[in-house]
C-alpha cells in the first residue's frame, strides 16, 4: 500500500503574525529613499535624478527585496519559526535577509564567491548570519539548496522568486516612490528609468509599472561585461552563459535568471567594468560621498541615454538608482592597488565620463547596445 504524501502544516499563526507584525513595525520606523538631483550644466533641458537606495538600513536597494522574499516567503508558509533561511548572493541581498532574519529570530547562511567584499561579509555577520563560500559564482544556487535541503531549511532563491515576490502594481514599490517623487518637478515622467539586473527583480517590477500606470517611460538596462542577460536580450536566448561571474558585485549573472524579464525592457547597454569603477570615482566627487560599482554602471547607461537625448534636441529626464554604499568597496574598487592587480584601468573612463560634464559630449565607444 502506497502512503499518501501529507502536505506540511502550516505555520502556527500566533508565530506568523507575530513575524508579519515585526517586518511591518520596521517599515513603519524606516522613511522612504530620498530622490536626488544631479546637475548637468552641460544638457540644459535635461534632468537627471538619482533614486538613494543606499539609505534603507541594510544600506542597499537590496532591502526592498529582501523584505519582499521574506514577507512571500512567510505567506506562503515556507518559513516558519525556527527554519533556516538560505541564500545565494554576492552579498547586499544577503546583507538585508540577515537583517530580516535576525528581526525574526532565524538562523541565517549565505553562500557566496569566495572573493566577495569584506566589508559585505563583515556586515552579514553583524547581522548574525554565517557565510558559506565557494569557488564559483556558478555553483552558489546549487550549493544554498543543497545546504537547504541538508538542514531541512528554506532556501530563498531570490533569482527565481525577485520578479513575483513584489508587487509591482504598487503598494510603494520603489517604481511607485520615483513617480510620488518626481510629481512636483518641472518634468515629473521620465523618459527613461535606468536600472542594472542582478535577479531582475527591480527592472520587472520597473517595466510592469509605467505599462500598468500606461506611461510613455521606458526602461534601459545597462548590464556589466561577463553577464548573460545581455546576450539573453539581444539574441532573445534565455539559455545564454558566459564563462565567469561579473566584475561588478551585486549586478550581472552567468546565467539567464528566471527573474529576468527581457519582455519588459526597452533597451540594453552593455558596459565594461572599467567604466563603470571610472564612473563611480566621478560621482563621488560630485556627490560628496562614494557609490558601489553597480550604480557607476547605471551612471554610464543614464549618460548614453541622454547624450542621446541632447543630440536629438529633446528635453526632458531620466531616473536612475543609488544601488549601495561605496565605503563597501573600500579595498576593491576605489583601491589602486587592487585594480592595478585585477587589470581595471579606469583613467581613460574617468576622462571621458568628466569631458560629459564639462561639454556635453559623448561617444558610445566600447558600449554594446540592443533594443526592442
């Protein structure tokens, strides 16, 4: 006789609500992201805005996302009190989930690249949660759900779940907040909202919004060298690889990710890891204050759009996001020595991306483009 499978029971709701009450107080304690404003002295008629997701206490864009999962995670019954949460990630997504699991009193592990920032695992580990490396930037899905699966745990998978654990209707998702925060500007729809995919989350939850809200923005996402979603793009190939991890943490994958949704992205640019280090050395001089190279990345995408813009006479904006802090990269990206080590020379890109602020000019020289 064949015994039927028993579902599990469901988490008890005394211990849910309780973990739902937690992550909604902490929403209600934390204000939303500022909308900051970059001159461009150059591009009269041209605004570019700034979306400071390096504020959210976990100090990324990833925090968002992270509550998300958990929040998806939590109604869907598969964490419940005690579990083990797991996760792939190079480190801001683990950084907010171990936030969020310490919130709940959960045991948290990150599996991650051996070679992720420092300040990132020293971060995760404030937190309570334990890293766990590997050699590859490939084997970390495959590890987090052995490791899942060893411990009886949950394994979070934000490159699967990202594009459906938000709602991207609203309910303040950061598409809703950059649209309440421009409303009172001289030009309060931009033409383009500008943001890299590391799951492809935040792009999904961009796109879905403005064809919901039916708005005339698009969405350009600009992706790092040694990512596949570029080529996923451009080719309309889900099953595109590259041989390695991205150069730039927290963006680009080896490997199409079923978060990813090219359906909903007007345009693609790809940029070398050089340009997008050089790009966040010159923002930091005109913010006062460093970026991660994920957000020199969105820099170097916003420039190309609005050179564009220029050339065509056109007025008007684009929005693009702060996506973590850089003193996370202390050692890395705004180190000499490392990047003389790893082969980045930045100074040609810095050169260029000043000669846009100072003139107006630019050339997409050594960027690829695709567009629907």
């Amino acid at each position: 006789m064949t015994a039927l499978s028993v579902p599990p029971s469901p988490a008890p709701r005394s211990w849910l609500d309780e973990a739902l009450r937690r992550i909604e107080a902490d929403v209600n304690r934390s204000a939303d992201t500022h909308l900051l404003r970059l001159p461009l002295p150059a591009t009269p008629g041209i605004t570019l805005y700034l979306k400071d997701e390096s504020t959210h206490p976990t100090g990324s864009l990833k925090h968002r996302l992270a509550r998300s999962l958990f929040l998806y995670g939590l109604c869907n019954g598969w964490i419940r009190e005690g579990t083990t949460v797991i996760e792939a990630s190079s480190g801001s997504t683990a950084v907010s989930e171990a936030y969020f699991a310490q919130l709940l009193e959960l045991p948290f592990v990150a599996v991650m690249p051996r070679g992720t920032s420092p300040a990132k695992i020293a971060q995760i580990e404030f937190y309570g949660g334990r890293c766990h490396m590997v050699e590859q930037a490939s084997q970390v899905c495959a590890e987090a759900r052995r490791l899942a699966r060893d411990a009886g745990g949950h394994f979070m998978d934000q490159f699967t779940y990202a594009e459906r654990a938000t709602d991207w209707r609203g309910n303040n998702n950061i598409a809703q907040s950059i649209f309440e925060q421009l409303a009172r500007e001289p030009q309060p729809i931009p033409d383009w909202i500008v943001c890299g995919a590391g799951t492809g989350g935040t792009s999904a939850t961009m796109g879905r919004y403005v064809r919901y809200r039916r708005l005339p923005t698009k969405v350009c996402v600009p992706d790092p060298e040694h990512s596949a979603f570029f080529e996923g793009f451009r080719d309309q190939n889900p099953a595109a690889t590259v041989g390695r991890g991205s150069g730039i943490e927290g963006i680009g994958r080896p490997t199409v990710e079923p978060s990813f949704q090219p359906g909903v992205i007007d345009r693609m640019i790809r940029v070398p890891d050089a340009a997008s280090v050089a790009a966040a050395w010159v923002l930091r001089d005109r913010l006062g204050r460093s970026c991660g190279g994920s957000t020199g990345t969105n820099l170097i995408g916003s420039i190309s759009l609005i050179a564009e813009m220029a050339r065509a006479g056109r007025r008007g904006s684009v929005a693009t996001l702060i996506c973590d802090p850089g003193d996370r990269y202390s050692g890395t990206y705004f180190n000499r020595d490392w990047l003389n080590a790893a082969g980045i020379d930045i100074d040609p890109w810095i050169a260029r991306v000043e000669d846009f602020f100072r003139t107006g000019q630019w050339s997409d020289d050594g960027l690829d483009s695709a567009a629907r």
